[in-house]
C-alpha cells in the first residue's frame, strides 16, 4: 500500500482556469479529492465555462478580470441556490487571491502579460507555484526570480518542454535545479503544422490552418506561436531563466512525434530524456505532487506504438521569429518584452486577417528597431516597455496594411 506524504489537503488557486491549461489542471485535480481543494477559480471572462467550472468544483471564490462579465456571472451563482461561491472582479483581485494566506498551491495559467502581477504576487507570498504563464519569465524574469528567492515559494515550471528539462535535474528541497555536471539543454520542437514548406506556401496559409496543431490541442494564439516558432523562442528564454543557463547553452531541435519532451546534457557524455504522451495532465502532475507522484489520467507510453524518434535542426531562415528571439535573449535587458508584446499585436493581427503569416517576423523586428531597450527595474517599468511595444507594433500594423 502507497501511503501519501501529504498530511493536509492542499489548497489550490487556478489562475486561467477556462484554458486548456486550467481544463486539464482541474481535471487532474478532481482525480485527488483526498489531495486537493479547489480555493479560487480565474479567468478573464468565459462565463458558460467558469459557471459550470463552478458547479462541478464549488470553489470559495471566483474571480473574472471583465467587470461585465462578472456582473452576468454573480447572476448565475446566486440563482443557484446549492452554490456558495463568492463571485469577485477586477484584475487587482487576481493579484489578492494569489496571494491569499489560505492559498497554497497557485496555477499561473493567464495567457499573455495579464497573467504576469498574479504570478508575481503568489512568488512574493512563498507559494507553490505552478508556472505556465511564459510572460512572467520572458519579459520579467529576473524580477520573478529575485520574488521567487525573497519570497521563499517554489517554483515549478508547467510548460511541457521545461518540465521535462527538470525531471531530468536533481533539484533541492525547494525544487531549485542543481546544475553540477550539467554541460547544455536541449528544448524539442514538434515543428508545428508548416514543417518542411516553403516560404511562398507560408505567404498565403490561413489562420484555420496555422491553429491545427499536429500534436497539441492548444489556443489560437499559442498555436500561432508554435506555427512560426515563436513558441519556441519564448520557452528558450524561459529556459535561461528557470535554470540559470546562458542561451549559448540551450538547443532547440525538432521532434515531429513530441514524445520526447526535452533533454539534459551531462558533461560525461550522457544525455537525460524525459519521453510521453503529448498530454498537458503529465506536467500539471508532477509540479502539483511534487517530488511524489500522482495519477494524472495519462495512457502510459507505447514505445512501439511510437516506433521512431526523429529530430532534425530548425530551419531559421524559413522561421526567422526562433532566430529574433534568441538575439534578443543575448541582448538582455527590455529585448525579449519588446519581442513578446509585438508578437502578440502581430499574431492578433494575423489571425483578424489584416497581415499574412510572414509579416509576424516583420512587425516584431521593426518594434525591436524602433524603441529604445533599457533594463527593467520593476514591474511597472515592464508595464510600460510592453505598452509601448504594442502600441508601436499596432501602428505599425496599421501603416503597413495602408
């Protein structure tokens, strides 16, 4: 019989909880009732979802950052007279519950820069954090670090291809990566849909086409970003950070069957792989239980099933947005904001149909050309380099569509 360390029930906070992240976090969740309570539900304003999310979970709180849409969802909640959620609004409540003494484990889960103050506030306040919002390291990493440090709280990286990288790590009681012997790590790319084309092919691809991912069930923006490799370079940059290596040391390759997730390099020659299903459950799993184990309602891997492994180089000329991002982690500083707030304006851009798939690289090198880059100092200055980058590449969208 396996006894389980954990001698209280764990309090969890699902920040993003209407995406494919929060879906697949509560669903892991609601296999551990003996484990885990679900404190505070979040989204920005999926009322259909979050009502039902309601229903089936009875969290304490539930929070929706659309002040309109949280007026329509307190109306559900009190129609129904066997729910005893307290239905909150406003993006400065994301950070409160976040932050919550009663909260112990926190899912980062907010897509984009809307997620990165929450993340920020649960690293202040010591909490387990579970990190699946990119922005918070990319555009902020050393200040999410400095928190993560000052505040005592662990972090855990969600990310699949991250994960991987720490499984393959010893790491100490608060599950900070120890690097002795480490020589290099290696990021896997499935290639996304447009592996192997050519640029003329990517010139007149539609978004219905740059969303079908061939491995992930994934949202629209970030399976833009995996379309165009973009995805990529924001994991690189979180790479960097999460494991305190220089991007001179971190490969990126492309696995097209994305079983194996990522790699370890070790300075004796061996190489640490952790392999899988393509199913988000796994390292949602690990970061909630760790350093035990859990039941995530994963199908165990068939290696013969698999039947090969393939990895191939990234073709940089033909995905130039790998390329952008990796100078500007070398660059430091405000580079990588700049880059992750036009990428957003410019994937938003694409997917309304008012610039092709090519023009991303585009808009985000001219932003990168046109602001001046400093070294963030706080959140707020981090705020406003992202304000003026997306301005910026908004305007520029716009003179470029003339």
């Amino acid at each position: 019989m396996t006894v389980s360390s954990a001698s209280t029930i764990q309090r969890v906070a699902v920040l993003g909880s209407s995406g494919s992240v929060g879906v697949n976090t509560l669903d892991v969740l609601s296999r551990h009732p003996d484990r885990y309570e679900i404190f505070a539900l979040a989204a920005r304003g999926s009322v259909d979802i979050v009502f039902e999310q309601c229903r089936q979970y009875r969290p304490r709180y539930v929070l929706l950052t659309d002040d309109v849409a949280a007026a329509r969802l307190a109306k559900r909640v009190a129609s129904d007279t066997a729910l005893d959620t307290e239905v909150l609004a406003g993006t400065s409540t994301l950070e409160e519950i976040a932050a919550h003494p009663d909260v112990d484990i926190v899912m980062a889960a907010i897509v984009g820069s809307a997620g990165m103050a929450s993340a920020m506030a649960a690293a202040r306040a010591g909490k387990r954090l579970l990190l699946a919002n990119k922005e918070a390291l990319v555009t902020a990493g050393s200040l999410l670090m400095r928190a993560v440090e000052e505040g005592g709280a662990t972090l855990l990286p969600v990310d699949s291809e991250h994960n991987a990288i720490f499984q393959c790590l010893p790491a100490d009681s608060r599950a900070r990566p120890q690097l002795a012997g480490v020589s290099g790590l290696i990021l896997t790319a499935s290639g996304g849909p447009f592996r192997g084309k050519s640029r003329e092919f990517l010139a007149q691809v539609t978004p219905a086409q740059a969303c079908a991912h061939p491995n992930w069930d994934m949202g629209r923006k970030i399976s833009v970003d995996s379309a165009s490799l973009m995805n990529k370079g924001l994991e690189l940059a979180e790479a960097c950070w999460l494991f305190g290596l220089p991007e001179s040391q971190v490969e990126v390759v492309v696995h097209p069957q994305s079983i194996v997730h990522s790699l370890v390099r070790y300075a004796d020659g061996s190489v640490l792989a952790q392999l899988g299903e393509p199913d988000m459950r796994t390292p949602i799993a690990c970061s909630l239980a760790w350093p035990e184990r859990i039941d995530g309602g994963v199908k165990a891997l068939d290696l013969l099933a698999a039947a090969r492994l393939d990895f191939e180089p990234p073709d940089m000329a033909l995905f130039p947005c790998l390329r952008i991002a990796r100078e500007c982690i070398a660059n430091g500083g405000s580079a990588m904001a700049v880059c992750n707030a036009a990428n957003e304006i410019a994937v938003a851009a694409f997917l309304e149909g008012q610039i092709s798939f090519v023009d991303i690289a585009a808009v985000i090198e001219a932003s990168l050309a046109g602001l001046p880059l400093i070294e963030p100092r706080s959140l707020a200055e981090v705020e406003e380099v992202d304000r003026q980058a997306r301005a910026f590449a908004d305007q520029y969208v716009k003179s470029y569509r003339l």
